[in-house]
C-alpha cells in the first residue's frame, strides 16, 4: 500500500529523458505512485519530450490518447551541401498525406501507410544542420520522414535528435521531470499532498479535446452499467459526426464515459427519442448517481 495519498484515477504528463525507454520511465512512475499506470505514445530511447502516463482507470482513455495528433522539433543533418532555399522548398513539398512503412526494427507489421504531417517548418539552418518544426499526426516515423527528405535533396539525410514538444493537448510546459514525480511523492509523505495531487490531472482533462454530450442526473447510472444513451437524456451537447468519440460529463462536468457517436449530433437533438452514443470505456462507478432507469425482462443491458 503506498504510504502517502494519491488520486486514484487521472493523467500525469512526464518529461522523458534521452536513455530510458518510455517503459521504463513508466515503470518509474508507476512505483514511485505504488500505482498501475501506462503510457500513452511510445518514445524511442535516444528521443526526449512529452510522455502521457495514464493512471488507474485512465488507461482506458489509451485509445483517444494514442491517436492524438503529436508535435516535433527534430534535429536532422544532411550528408551534402545545401542551401537554405532549396530545404525549405522540399520540406513544404512533404506537407500532406505521405506514404511511411515502418521500419523493419519496428514491432508492428511494415505494411505501407498514409500519415498527415499538418505543418513542417525549418526554424535553424546552419552549415549541414538544421532545425524542424513538424506537426503531424499520430504514428509518423519521424526518421524515416527525416530520410526521405534527404533523398528528395539528392544528398541524403538522417535524423540527429527528436524531441516530442506536444501530445494531444499535453504539452511540455505542462511535462514533470521524474525527479519532480519524485521531490512531490516525498513531500507527500511527510503530510503534504497537494504537489503531487497537482501533477495528476483528472480524466476529464482527455474531454476538451472532444466532442461533449451534457447528460441528466438520472441517465447517469445506466450509462455506469453499459446502457447507450437516448436523446431524452441529453441536456445539450456539441457538434459530433457519427462514429465520433465524444466524452459524456454530468451536469457538474464529471466524466461519465468515453462513448461512440450512433448518429450524428443533427439527428437526434438534446430531449428528443433516439440512440445518440454507445458508451466504450466506462470510468464513473456505478452507484454515484441515483439510478434513474428501468431494466426490461429479459434485457442484458438496462435502458435510460
């Protein structure tokens, strides 16, 4: 049992230095919390930045986490000569959809791919080296994209240093060092929580990235069991398209669930008959709201 008080559930943002693994970083944390946690967006060894452990529960918000768009700065050297406008000139050239296939010391299958790099800028250029700036989305091979503008330069190209400045919405000005996991867990010890209670943000933070749904009170305990929820539960919500991911909060902004859009949000509007989401990953227990919903006979899954 960990000695000191710790939230159970939420997200803690490490600054991930250039050696461990991002697994080991993990298991770091995880035992200086006494906690079950999990990262969200596997770093190389050789790369630092931005590494979203998930605490207790919060690992079921791994999914949305780890499809989120991520933002680089990158070092990247050229094996030639070259000037300055003709980098800039293939670096906007790679903005896009671009096909990757993985690398073949990667571990998952090194089967062809489009990634969308959203920006790509040259911050530095000096002599051979220069400075990018790249946002793109989730799961671009930053080395591999590094070697393909080499290419497209016609002196070849490698990757000398990557940094991750943003996952998601997580970015490194919010990133703690494990020496501050560490300084705030014994602090918490002596009889003074409110460091590392600060560190670990709630998984509601995970909903301003997404499309909303406002429920009723009295919804709230059938979405706790697995129901999906009707239109008649719905206070208000934002604009979502069908087969979006949405977060369900209660009135007091709590999060409820990470659900699957059934419809679009124009289909059944907030008080009116109607599936609107399906909920996928369940972080509210069950019993924190009053239930408010009847279960049919025979039925495996109460209705709201």
């Amino acid at each position: 049992m960990t000695p000191f008080p710790v939230p159970e559930h939420g997200l803690l943002v490490l600054d991930k230095p250039r050696g461990p693994s991002s697994h080991q970083v993990t298991a770091w944390a995880g035992e200086i919390l006494g906690k079950r946690v999990g990262h969200a967006g596997t770093l190389d060894p050789g790369v630092s930045g931005v590494l979203v452990v998930m605490v207790g529960n919060a690992v079921r918000l791994a999914p949305i986490l780890l499809a989120e768009e991520k933002e680089y700065v990158a070092v990247i050297r050229t094996h030639g000569d070259v000037q300055e406008d003709a980098l800039r000139s293939v670096a906007s050239d790679f903005c896009g959809r671009i096909y990757q296939r993985p690398p073949r010391r990667s571990a998952v299958a090194r089967n062809l791919r489009i990634r969308t790099v959203r920006a790509l800028e040259v911050r530095e250029f000096h002599e051979r080296l220069a400075v990018l700036g790249i946002t793109c989305d989730a799961g671009t091979y930053i080395r591999s994209l590094c070697h393909h503008i080499g290419l497209a330069l016609g002196c070849g190209a490698h990757m000398q240093e990557l940094r991750r400045v943003r996952s998601g919405i997580f970015s490194e000005e919010q990133a703690h060092t494990l020496h501050d996991l560490k300084d705030a867990a014994t602090l918490a010890g002596q009889g003074d929580p409110q460091y590392l209670a600060g560190m670990i943000l709630p998984p509601e933070k995970v909903a301003r990235g997404l499309p909303t749904l406002v429920v009723r009170d009295t919804a709230v305990d059938a979405l706790c069991h697995g129901a999906a929820l009707a239109g008649v539960g719905v206070v208000r919500q934002d604009a979502f398209a069908r087969g979006e991911m949405v977060a369900v909060l209660t009135g007091k902004s709590e999060l409820v669930c990470i659900g699957e859009a059934i419809v679009s949000s124009t289909q059944v509007p907030p008080g009116s008959t109607g599936l609107v989401a399906a909920p996928r990953s369940v972080f509210m227990r069950p019993g924190t709201y009053p239930k408010g919903w009847k279960k049919r006979e025979g039925a495996e899954k109460p209705e709201i």
